[in-house]
C-alpha cells in the first residue's frame, strides 16, 4: 500500500480593510483613514474621492504602500514649489532642502524628476541667470561668483560654462568703481593701509589679482 498524502487545510490572510474615514479636527479639509481599525494615513476629502476610497473597502498593503508613497511626493513637491517661489534653486539646493524635511531618497528622486519635466529646476539655466543677475548687481567677481556656484551643488563644468563670457576686462571698470567708493572712505589712512585695505576689499568680492594690482595703479599709483 502506497504511503498516505496528508494534506493540511490553508487559510489565506484576510485582506485588510477601510474601517474608519475620520474628519481631522484641526484640519477639516483633511480624513485620518484606518485600516483594520489602525491609523494608516491621512489625505484630503478630494483625495479620498478622487482615490475612490470608502469604508468597508478591502486595501491591499501594496496599495496602502503606494498611497502613502503617492501623498508623501505630493507633500514633498507642493513645500519645493513654495520654495521655487522665492527664488530659483539648484538641484543640489533642492535635494537638500528634502533631505532635512526627511523625506526619503525615492520620493526625493520623484519629486526632482516632477521638476524637471515641469523645467523648473535646470542647473544650466540656474547658473546662467544666477550669473546675470550677480553681475547687474556689481558686487561680485569671477572668482566670487564660481565659489558662490560651486556652494549650491552646481557641477564645475557648468559653472565654467555660465561663466564663459565673463571676463576680467570687462569686470575691470566695475571693480575700479568699488575700489573708488572704498579709497573715499580710507582717504585719512596711509597709502599702503590703503593699499592693503582695498586689496582685501576686492579680493572678497571675487576680482582676480591681475584686476586687483590694475586697480591700485589706477588710484593708488606707486609713489
């Protein structure tokens, strides 16, 4: 007689289920949605319809995964919009301002990839305008406005790109012009103070050294 084949009975897990849509307190337009009577997440009113989501709804966890995953890129990208309203932002500056609101690495991923389709986020064009806008403002050198590049997670490459046409003949006149406004302010000192002083002064400002010693001779000549 051939051994006997004993079979065990299986069960299948019981899909969870929609068992509450609450109504927040302090955020009416908002619904707390529990899942086998446990808190799972939250989401507007138009959401849950929109979602088609109703009390007594079977939800798989993949699903709930999804939605969570779904409202988090949400969350995420309406706070870097906000932010984009200020001013424009690297990538860099993007993807670190969604680090320190904790969001994960997937949804920093989606919500970058939403902006760039969106061609709201665009390091060329950034450092282009960022470059523009510096210059028209006066206050800032080549080698200034790189640094200030480089410290907002702009590839080198672009930067030199944006920076291409920028060149120090044509920073002389605005250099000189600040050197100028700072000698009315250090006429009482020595000459060499003076010297030393707007040094310095453009040497933060980002103007080479070349522009810099051009500039001396020009209102400070060698006695």
């Amino acid at each position: 007689m051939g051994a006997l084949l004993c079979l065990r009975p299986h069960y299948s897990k019981a899909m969870p289920v929609i068992t509450e849509i609450r109504e927040q307190v302090r955020k009416p337009d908002r619904r707390s949605v529990y899942v086998d009577g446990e808190y799972a997440f939250s989401m507007t009113a138009d959401e849950v319809v929109a979602h088609g989501l109703a009390v007594g709804d079977e939800i798989s966890d993949e699903r709930t995964a999804a939605l969570i995953e779904e409202l988090e890129v949400r969350r995420a990208r309406d706070a870097m919009l906000r932010l984009l309203g200020y001013r424009a932002r690297s990538e860099s500056e993007l993807r670190g301002r969604l680090r320190e609101k904790q969001f994960s690495d997937a949804v920093a991923v989606r919500v970058i990839e939403d902006l760039r389709r969106m061609e709201l986020v665009d390091d060329r064009r950034f450092a282009e305008s960022w470059v523009q806008s510096r210059l028209a403002a006066g206050k800032a050198g080549r080698a200034r406005l790189a640094w200030e590049l480089r410290s907002r997670g702009v590839d080198r490459r672009v930067v030199e790109q944006s920076l291409a046409d920028v060149s120090e003949e044509a920073q002389f006149p605005r250099a000189l012009e600040l050197a100028q406004r700072r000698h009315e302010r250090l006429r009482s000192e020595e000459p060499e103070a003076q010297r030393r002083k707007i040094a310095s002064f453009l040497g933060r400002r980002g103007f080479s050294y070349d522009t810099i010693d051009r500039v001396l001779d020009e209102i400070l000549p060698p006695g």
